[in-house]
C-alpha cells in the first residue's frame, strides 16, 4: 500500500472513530444501551490500537519533552494526545462499572458518581477531539482536496469554505446552547471537588438501580427516570435527549408498538449536531493557530531587517 492510499485509510479510520463517538452521546441511537455499551468497547480497543501502532512516536516524543529544540506545538500535541488517552481510558473504565448490558453483575460503590463523571469526562473528551482536528484541519482539507479533485487555487472552493465557516460558527454555538454544553462541563468541576454533594440514591452504597439517567440532582437539576418509564398520568418519561440538557427535545412521545419504548434516535442527527458542537472548538483552535503563525512570521521578518 503507497502512502497516498495509507493517508486515505488514516483518514478514514479518524473520521469513523469521531462519528461513532459522538453517537455514544444519545443512547437512544440504534436502539439503546446495547449498542452504546458494546461500539464503546469496540471504539476504545480501536482507539488504543491506533495509539500503539504510533508507539513510536509516543516513545520519541516522550523521551525529548524537555528538549528545547522540539517545537512547542509538538509538546502541546503530545499533552493533548495524553490527555485524550487518559480521558478515553477513564470513559471506558466507568462505562464497564455502570454497565447494564455487557457486564450488568459488576457491583461498585459510589456508582452514581461514575454515572456523572462518566458523561462529564465525555463532553471533556469531546473537545480535546476538536481540538486535536482543529491543530491538523490543513491535513485533513489537503486529504479531502484530494479525494474531491479540488485544486487549491479554485476560487469558489475558498468562497464556499468562509461561508460554511460562519454558518457552522452559528449552528454549533446555538446547538452548544440548546444541549447545555456548559452545562455537562460544569459538572466535572463538581466531580473532582471533595466539597461538593453527590450523595443519591445507591451512592456509596454499592447498590444498582435501574435508571441508566440518574446524576444531575446534585446541581440543582432533577433525576430523570429510565428509557420508557411512564409516570402516573400515563404519560412518557423524559428522553436521553433531555438528560443531555436539549431544551428542543421534551417530553415527546414516540413509542414502538405501543409498549413504552422511545424510538431509537436518528444516529445522523446525533452525528449532525455534535459535529457541530466539534467545528466551534475545530474553528477556534485553527484560526488561533493561525494568527499566532501570523505573528510569529512578523516579529522573524522584523528581527532580519
């Protein structure tokens, strides 16, 4: 395999592995916790199979930190690719203790604390992912460039390229708000503070409930009930949409033959609105990146006059 077609598969892995995590944020999707628990998994053995194939980059790059001559966007790579493993690791490690479906005989204390920790470090992750894209957004325009046979120089190319830029800037930072991003981020402040009130129900006392959306209550937002749990009146609970904070995402009423199930969500929606959330945080980092190479490329020129 030539190194154009290793680019190509490169950039196919990446792209599916961003698209299915972001699928694990609605649990809905393909129709529930089956598949969020087990494409989990799978995506995290993925995920550090990637990491150990560039092993050899890790090692380089670890044992030549504190060299002054590696560059700091190189370093700053390293931290984030860290950070992510970290963050990855720490995903599927509470994902296996609040298991329903692949492992429902594991029995932990303070599970509700992984519930919340688990979702939080998600959102966290989320970002990291962004930013990790934004740093190497020319790569991937070259590499679609490529497989599209767009010249670089095609005005209408770059014309479409700034407007699609505002319109995402637009739709992500109103989907940020309508899935209370900052929300779910907050909640890792609250995590990792010794201070704050997460006691709930089964919390340190290694009891398992039922309920797959129990977390929120200790900042200030209700428990939620299960997927398909019907209150008194007879009408649907809350969806894992509206766990997720989505405001446009209430109590709706889409059921499969009558027997209380919501219907599985719509993976391409999920797919469309956190890749949206993703292209604030991908645009933010390249256009910072940018302005700073910008900077850097005239205090040079200033320097040889």
């Amino acid at each position: 395999m030539n190194k154009k077609n290793i680019k190509y598969l490169k950039f196919g892995i990446d792209l599916l592995m961003a698209s299915t995590f972001v699928l694990f944020f609605n649990k809905r999707v393909f129709g529930g916790l089956t598949f969020h628990e087990i494409a989990g998994l799978s995506i995290a053995v993925v995920f550090f199979t990637h990491i150990l194939l560039n092993w050899q980059w890790v090692k380089n790059i670890t044992l030549k930190l504190f060299n002054r001559k590696i560059p700091f966007r190189t370093k700053f790579s390293y931290l984030l690719n860290l950070l992510l493993l970290v963050g990855m690791a720490f995903i599927m490690m509470s994902g296996i203790f609040i298991s329903r479906v692949v492992f429902p005989n594991i029995h932990i204390e303070n599970e509700q604390w992984f519930k919340i920790a688990h979702m939080s470090i998600s959102f966290l992750v989320l970002i990291i992912v962004a930013i990790h894209i934004g740093l190497h957004w020319k790569w991937i325009i070259n590499v679609f460039k490529n497989i599209v046979k767009i010249k670089k120089s095609k005005r209408s190319f770059q014309v479409a390229a700034r407007v699609a830029t505002v319109a995402l800037l637009i739709f992500g930072s109103y989907e940020i708000y309508s899935t209370n991003f900052l929300m779910h981020l907050e909640g890792i402040t609250k995590i990792f503070n010794p201070s704050s009130n997460m006691e709930g129900k089964g919390f340190n006392t290694g009891e398992r409930h039922d309920s797959a959306h129990e977390g929120f209550a200790e900042s200030g937002k209700p428990d939620l009930p299960a997927e398909g749990d019907f209150g008194a009146n007879g009408k649907p609970s809350l969806s894992d949409d509206v766990e997720n904070g989505d405001r446009s995402a209430s109590l709706k009423g889409n059921f499969h033959g009558g027997k209380g199930q919501f219907e599985s969500a719509s993976a391409l929606g999920v797919i469309i609105k956190y890749f949206a959330i993703m292209s604030v945080f991908i645009i933010l980092i390249y256009y910072i990146e940018k302005s700073i190479l910008h900077i850097r490329r005239r205090q040079n020129l200033q320097g040889s006059m």
